[in-house]
C-alpha cells in the first residue's frame, strides 16, 4: 500500500526524473511546444545556453503554470474551479491576461508586502523594537505603496530621508527598524537595503566614508507611549566633506541633510547600485536564484552571471518610471519564467544560467494559507507582549501578519525569518526532517484533515464514485487532474475495506498529497 501512494505523492518529481537527459515531455507537467522567444530576457538567458551547450527545459503546462502564477504572484494556492476555467479557455493570450489579472489583485499588495517588511525588518519586539503602533503604521504604507504602485525611486527616497514621528510619518520606521542607532548600524543597513551589498566587504575607509552621511540621524523620544521623532541632530552645524562610495567627493553645508546628499547621488538613472539592486532583487524573488546570488551580497567579488540580462532589467525599470510591476510583467511573460522545473540538462550550471524554473518549497507563511484554504479551520495569531494586546481576526490570512513578532510554531519550523537582519536568507526554506514530521505524524495537520468540513463536502458530491472523489482531492490539493495511473491507484486505495472504510482512506490521500513534493514545493 505505501508504494500505491508513493505513486500519488508524485513520484514524477523524483530526483531520478528530474536528472534525465533530453526527454519527451513529462505529462501533466510539461507540454510540446518549440522554443519560442517571448521577449528579450528570453534572448538573453537562451543566448548564454546555446554558448554553454546547455538545452532549455520544456514549456511548463496550463496547469502548473496556472498554480505556480498564483503562488509567485499573490502567495497563494488557486481553487478547483479556478483552473477549470482556465483551461477551457482557448485565447492563445490567456497567460499574459492571467499575469495581469493577479497583478491588480489585493492579494498582490499583501503578499509583496509580506517581503518587504521582511527586507525592511518590520517587527514590534527585540531586537528591532518598532513596538506595535510603529510596526502597523509602517507595515500599512508599504502595503499602500505596493496597492499604488508607487515608483521604486520614490518609495525609497521616502525611507532614505524622512523625518519625524514613527506613527504618523510611517518611512522614518527605517530608522528604527535596526539592531541600533549608531551611523555604522545605520550606514549598513543602507548598503544592504539599497544597494545589495554587504558593507563588511567594504575597505575600512569605504565604509567610514558612508557611515558620515548617517551621522547627523538623531532621535527624540516624546510623551506618547514609544513613539520618537527621527529628524536631523540640530545641535551639529559644521559643514561636511564626505566621499560617496563610488569614490565621489562631495561637501555638504551647514544645516544641510547629509542623508539627501546621498539619495539625490543613490537615486539617479545612472546610478547602477540602486537599479542593479532592485532589478535583481525581483528577479531572485520570482525565478528563485539572483542573476548575482546571493541577492544582497552583491560587489566586484560576485559578478552577474549574465550581466547583459542584468542590465537590461536595469535599464528597463529606469525607463518605466521604476514601475516594478513592469518589471514583473516582462519576467512572468517570459518563456524563462514559464518554463518548466524539470531540467533538460546535466550541466553543473543548468540552474545558476535559468535552463529550467527552480524548485523551491513554499514559504511558511503561504503553506499554512494554503492548507487553511484547503481544509479549514482558521489559524490563530496573537501577541500578549508587549502591550497593546494584539489579536488578529481570525479571518485575516497569515501572509498580512503585519508584525514579525507574531508567529506561531508552524511559522518558525517552517522557516519564518526573525526579521532582525534584512538578509535574503534569513528566510529558510530548506526542508527539514522536523518539517517532514510534522506534516506526517502532527495533530495540528491531523485535525485539519479528518476535521475539515470541505473533505466531507468532496464525498458528499462524490456520493461513493470513488473516480469522481478522486478528481475532487487533485484538482483541489494539487491543481490538476490525477494522470491515468495515478487515479488507478487512489481509487483502489479508496475502495480498499468498502464503503466503512471510505472515510478514513479519504483522509490517508489527502494527507500523502499534502505530503507530496509537488504540493509542498512551487514547481
């Protein structure tokens, strides 16, 4: 019986599947179709292969394409209903309106601002200490900047030069969302933040000449529980000379913000640290590697590895107006970006160039979502430390947790990030075999199965047709149709002990799909 459901759990997206040379496509995963060129990243990441010898993996099919646009758009897992639709419509533009359609979405702005404040650090308790009021006024102008979509220039030079109250100019949080007040602390955050780089990586004299324009930050405490005012010290007036980190002398007058000095040189077209940041930022976020990996360490120590894509990402996020969603459309459009994740090649490389999409598990955050969206019943989030009490709605999904500080035990086993750093990989999303446990023998996800009044609806509608209770379990857990062998194999499973038995062997398929690779894994 274990190997008939090792067959559902997805045996296709075993390593030994994955590894094999050149094949024919592997149903329902991939489709038959040429290579076709969708735009120019498309030239470029095809250009270096062809160099490399190195063979493009399949165009992935409707239906993972349909769920994994889902999940790297708006971090969530689509309904049966939903990919039924899709796949009844004939428009041969179906993906590009699909792209569009998520990205005016709601569910967009919470989800990408579920990265941005891990980036930004966004977080009420220790070590970053915005407290609960600071952490949900700046938690709500990132999601309004996302839902705006306001240019990337300008949301960042609201970060880089505000002053005043952390409740009622949220930007200034930035200030207060670090391990500490010293320019140093300060100065690196910047460099991490906008410019990709690792300030310990700098020369001495680098980073000190950075660390002057941060220098004159000061902060005022008021009589209002925990909120300051970040504003410019007044009681330094000398003027300032200081060297910019492209090695640029610059003198700043009396009285003059030095941190708008370095956002008007930052924040320039042809400044390529701020565009190169960004432009590879969203890039890694949606393809799952950084045209410089890591994202945030970038530098002359770790070249691009195709720096034509690159800058071709850069220039056309300048020359949008910096329109990150233009950005993201002329990823998700691409044939890079929809091609699917089984390689094609053997290449020690496939993956660092993009021959093929990289698998990656789901974030903690959209995998509790998804199995609450699937079985029900809602998750709980509270915070009793430190006061206000906060509670959320038990309606509110997890990925709009405004607040780091609130978690649960899923969240942390699954790799949520602490929020103290702003590191890319402060967010681990590499399975473990506590994760593998939990999934498998936990009464936290026992009860959400054998509990969920959506699984009895699916055997109601079934009423016994074990083929039709089939159906209703993949196109609900996994997005699709069980292929022919598949559902051989979970309606003997279901019919294994009769009618008595129907109800617990229910649960033993939905618990091995929800323990598959392809669910737990963005594919």
């Amino acid at each position: 019986m274990q190997k008939q459901l090792a067959l559902v759990c997805g045996v296709l997206f075993s390593s030994a599947a994955i590894a094999a040379p050149p094949a024919p496509p592997v149903k329902p995963f991939e489709q038959a179709e040429p290579v076709k060129l969708q735009n120019a990243i498309d030239v470029h990441v095809l250009k270096q292969l062809k160099a490399n010898d190195i063979t493009p993996a399949h165009l992935c099919s409707e239906e993972v394409f349909f769920r994994r646009v889902h999940i790297d758009v708006i971090g969530t897992v689509p309904r049966d209903w939903q990919i039924r639709d899709f796949l009844k419509n004939k428009d041969p533009k179906k993906r590009a309106k699909l792209i569009d359609q998520l990205l005016n979405k709601t569910e967009f702005a919470d989800y990408w601002a579920l990265k941005w404040c891990d980036l930004l650090r966004v977080k009420a308790e220790f070590p970053i200490n915005l407290w609960p009021n600071g952490a949900q006024a700046y938690h709500r102008w990132i999601h309004r900047s996302i839902t705006d979509n306001k240019p990337y220039d300008q949301f960042a030079r609201e970060l880089l030069t505000s002053s005043g109250s952390n409740f009622r100019v949220p930007p200034v949080n930035f200030y207060r969302a670090m391990q500490g007040k010293a320019p140093s602390t300060i100065a690196a955050s910047v460099a991490l933040t906008f410019m990709g780089e690792r300030i310990e990586n700098w020369p001495q004299h680098r980073r000190e000449n950075m660390e002057l324009f941060f220098s004159r930050v000061a902060f005022k405490p008021t009589a209002e529980w925990k909120e300051e005012i970040v504003h410019l010290d007044p009681a330094v007036f000398a003027p300032l000379d200081a060297t910019l980190p492209n090695g640029q002398r610059v003198h700043i007058k009396a009285g003059q913000d030095p941190r708008h000095v370095f956002a008007d040189w930052l924040i320039t077209d042809s400044n390529l640290y701020f565009s190169r940041n960004i432009a590879n930022r969203v890039w890694a976020w949606l393809i799952g590697r950084g045209i410089i990996h890591e994202p945030d360490d970038a530098g002359g120590h770790n070249p691009p590895i195709n720096p034509e894509l690159l800058t071709y990402l850069q220039n056309e996020l300048v020359q949008s107006d910096y329109n990150l969603k233009h950005l993201f459309r002329l990823i998700l459009n691409s044939r890079t970006y929809q091609q699917s994740s089984i390689s094609q090649s053997n290449h020690p490389r496939a993956e660092a160039m993009f021959a093929h999409y990289i698998m990656r598990r789901l974030e903690a955050e959209v995998l509790i979502d998804a199995l609450v969206g699937i079985f029900g019943p809602t998750e709980k989030y509270s915070s009793m430390v430190p006061e206000p009490f906060t509670f959320i709605p038990e309606e509110h999904r997890t990925i709009t947790l405004a607040d780091g500080s609130i978690s649960s035990s899923f969240l942390e086993l699954f790799g949520r990030p602490a929020r103290d750093t702003g590191y890319e990989n402060e967010r681990n999303n590499h399975p473990t075999d506590a994760q593998r446990m939990h999934m498998l023998n936990s009464t936290h996800i026992q009860k959400k199965i054998t509990r969920s009044w959506r699984v009895r609806d699916w055997m109601r509608k079934a009423k016994g047709d074990t083929k039709r209770l089939t159906l209703l379990l993949y196109a609900n857990i996994l997005t699709r149709r069980p292929t022919s062998e598949e559902e051989a194999v979970a309606v003997k499973y279901l019919k294994n002990g009769g009618r008595k038995n129907l109800k617990n062997n229910t649960h033993d398929l939905a618990w091995a799909l929800v323990n598959s690779k392809e669910f737990m894994f963005r594919h």
